[in-house]
C-alpha cells in the first residue's frame, strides 16, 4: 500500500475490462478510484469490489457521449475528496467494419466514446491537476500504429487522441503535469469479442507477440498505470508505452 497512497485517481470505462484491471492495482497501491461508466450494474459490482481495499472509492455513472456533462464528472470527484491527482481516459467503444463500410454514425461512436470525452475531461481536469502536479494516462493502440483491417474508426480515433496528448504534454509541462500514452494488448472484453470476430488475424496478432500471449488486465496493464499515475513517472512525459509483449517496437 504505497505508490499511489490517497492520491484521487479517475478511471474511465473503469467497470470492466482494462479500466477495471487498472482500478483494482491502483487501489491495492493506496490509491482512491472513481469508476466512471455507463453500465450501472458492472459499476456497482466492481464498486464494491474497489472499496473492500478502498473504502473511499466510488462508482459515477455517466454516459460519455454526452460531452456537456463530462465537466461534471471531474467536479464531483474534486467536491467530494477536494483535489485531483490522476486521469485515465480509458473509455471507447467501435464497430470493426472495413473503411468501405465505415459510416458517419461509426465514426461519431468511435470519436464520441473516445476522443471527445479524452479531450473535454483533459480540459475539465486541467485546473485542479495544475494544482497537483497531476498526471494523465491516455489511450493508444496498435490498431492505429499498425492499420489493423476493420479498425478504421478506432484507429482514428486513437490517433487523434496521441496527436492531442503530445500537445498537451507540450503545453501543459511547465506545470508539472505529466500526459503519457498505454497502447495495450491484454484480453478484454473488446479483444475477446475481436477474436470471435476475427479468429485468424487474432491468432496471427498472438503469434507475433515475441512474449507469446495477451496481457493480463490487472497483473500486466495496471502495474504500468501505477507508474505512470506514481511520483516515479515525474520525469516521463509526452510518451507511447507499448505494453504488448513487443509486438510492436517503436523507433
């Protein structure tokens, strides 16, 4: 109990899946979690999962699509605990179609899930993280520095939200405030239900992974939120940390 001790940690789409993986290394680090997330039930289990290390910790049900209320999440966090240490935008949903069948309703899901709530609540947070010397831990995926086929709208969407987190890492530096990338491969519920979809291109995806499998949520994913979200992260910023078992290695 010690990296993260009572620092005020949000986590999108927290009630299942990597954000869950996430929330529960957080709190088994000190840390006090807000869930965020439109699924009541899956909130509230984990809830309670949380707060039987965390007492303090709390479900938030909020529907990211609608952006004029993403300000609101943030300020209910900050009213209750009175400060904010930690964002993790980890939220988004996608249809995997081919860019032929890609329409403007899979584009607004893909933006409208992901990229606008990533930016509007970097925005909403940016006072009290000022505050704090905060620190923000966006999304990336190999989806979007590969151009897997069928993920023309997640793929954009992601690399949007690399192209913004760069900027803000720039801008928002001279405060201390620390915005880094997760590009992730583990087994969730997405990559589960892209393996059903998919069964060969996931076989080929797992084979070219020089460690030899998928992630897991809370024992491979969530140690690197900890640091990121931890005071030993003060000096990395502006960065994609590629935690997929090497399958993909940047230059």
């Amino acid at each position: 109990m010690g990296k993260l001790k009572n620092k005020i940690v949000v986590i999108t789409g927290g009630a299942g899946g990597i954000g869950s993986g996430m929330a529960k290394a957080m709190v088994n680090e000190g840390a006090i979690v807000t869930i965020v997330d439109v699924n009541k039930e899956s909130g509230e289990s984990m809830e309670k999962e949380l707060q039987a290390i965390s007492p303090q910790s709390m479900f938030l049900q909020a529907d990211l699509m609608d952006h004029d209320n993403l300000e609101q999440i943030i300020s209910t966090v900050v009213n209750k605990y009175g400060k904010l240490d930690v964002l993790v935008n980890n939220a988004h949903a996608s249809r995997q179609k081919t860019m032929e069948e890609t329409t403007q309703s899979d584009l607004d899901l893909s933006f409208g899930t992901g990229f606008y709530p990533t930016f509007y609540l970097m925005k909403a947070a940016l006072p009290y993280l000022k505050e704090t010397k905060g620190n923000i831990i966006n999304f990336a995926s190999g989806a979007g520095l590969n151009g897997h086929k069928t993920q023309g709208a997640y793929a954009a969407a992601k690399e949007a939200i690399r192209g913004i987190s760069r900027v803000a890492a720039n801008e928002w530096g001279e405060f201390g405030i620390n915005v880094n990338l997760i590009s992730p491969i583990a087994n969730s519920p997405g990559v589960e239900a892209w393996a059903k979809a998919q069964p060969q291109y996931y076989e080929a995806v797992k084979n070219n992974i020089p460690l030899g499998r998928f992630g897991d949520i809370e024992q491979d994913i969530g140690p690197v939120a900890v640091f990121l979200a931890s005071d030993d992260s003060q000096y990395v910023t502006g960065q994609t940390i590629m935690v997929d078992g090497g399958s993909i290695m940047l230059h």
